[in-house]
C-alpha cells in the first residue's frame, strides 16, 4: 500500500542550529544560510532505501520560543518519526532538546495504541565548525542514548551525513512497523573532543558507517542506494 511507504518526519530544535539547513540539504541538495526565521515548512521528498521507494512528508518546525506555542498536535501525534536538532557550537541548544522531547512525549501519550512506537533521532549538526564546538560527541550520543534516541553528527553545510541520517530514519521507522525493535546505540568510536574528522553514525547494526579503530572509514549500506528525482 502507498501509505506503507510515506513516511512522515518533524524536525524540530533550537533556532539557529540548522533544522531548515538539513531540510533543505535533502530536498533540494543545496546549502543555504539565508532565510527569514522557520514557523514551519513542509517539504516532500522521495527516496529508494534498501531497494524501496519512500515518500518522506518533512515537517521543519520554529525553533524560536516566540514561535515555539504554533507546534500544533499533528506535528507530533501524526509524524512517524523526530529528528532533534542541536549545533554542537552552542550547549544551550542540547539543552534545549529536553522542551522539545517533553513536547514529543507528552502528545505521543495521546497516540492511538495501534500505531507503531514513534522514533526519535538526533543530529548534532554543524561539524564543519568543529573548532568552535562546545558539544563533545559523546555527550550528545549519551542524550540520544538516555532519552531513547538515534544518534548522528551532520553538517548541512558540507553536506555530511545528511542522506545517512534520513535512511538511518527510514529504517528505524520500517522496523518499527514491522514490530522489530530499534538497533542500540553504542559509544564505540565516538571521540570525546578535538574531532579531526566528522563522526559518522554509532548504530551497532550499521558498523559499515562508523570508522574502525584504526580511523579507517568502512563502506557502508548507503554507497548502494539510489536516489529518486525530488517529488
């Protein structure tokens, strides 16, 4: 069925740490740092995962606390799955993914009982300033590990880990319709501080995306996916 293959996913975080930047990285392939403040977007795009084609239905919610009472219901009851966003060059915005976790989990208690467990996943964007970073990676995988979440660094910028992400998503929601718990997170080979390379993900079921422990890159599942023209 079509339904079975749209996907609908809320990015929300702090302003400021590049939730419209990733959106639009996916959508559309380009980078872009100049626009007005998100209240909120929505953008459809359609991928071929592991040899199946996704509708992915983003929403790309305000960030900023004057914006942040227009989150309405069915960006959190009706979304299959979270992408919470911080800059890893600002501590306040992690700190800030606990308002928008309590959001998701209040409205998710309001969820009907015969839909699938909703997923929730992290980015830590903004990478290419690893100079500036104030969000060592394992601090922000430990977040995502206590708060039941995926864990990825990104940067919209220099488009790393953009598509990994959204297919890390995808398979986690498939997963979770088919009754199949999510794979754990580890904190294998996520460095503390002085990044000289950007981090790839920590799943234990995706090692072909982490470094080994020689920092040699192993080749993952998603040299193998195909990408559809954005819809």
């Amino acid at each position: 069925m079509e339904d079975d293959n749209r996907i609908a996913i809320t990015v929300c975080g702090d302003g400021g740490t590049g939730k419209s930047s990733i959106s639009l990285r996916l959508v559309r392939s380009k980078w872009t740092h100049d626009y007005d403040p998100t209240i909120e977007d929505s953008y459809s795009v359609t991928r071929v995962i592991d040899g199946m084609t996704y509708h992915l239905h983003l929403t790309d919610t305000a960030g900023q606390e004057e914006y942040r009472g227009l989150w309405s219901a069915s960006n959190t009851r009706d979304a299959d799955a979270f992408l919470l966003v911080y800059d890893i060059t600002s501590h306040d915005s992690l700190v800030a993914l606990d308002y928008f976790n309590d959001l998701i989990e209040m409205e998710s208690e309001e969820r009907s009982p015969d839909k699938p467990p909703q997923i929730k996943f992290v980015a830590g964007n903004k990478v290419d300033l690893a100079h500036d970073r104030q969000v060592a990676s394992a601090e922000g995988l430990n977040w995502a590990r206590d708060h039941g979440c995926g864990f990825m660094e990104t940067s919209a910028r220099n488009m790393v880990n953009i598509e990994e992400t959204f297919a890390l998503i995808v398979r986690r929601v498939v997963a979770a319709r088919r009754g199949q718990a999510a794979p754990p997170t580890r904190q294998a080979n996520v460095p503390t501080s002085g990044l000289q390379n950007y981090p790839t993900t920590v799943e234990e079921n995706e090692k072909g995306q982490a470094g080994d422990a020689d920092g040699k890159k192993k080749k993952g599942f998603f040299s193998k996916l195909s990408c559809c023209t954005i819809m």
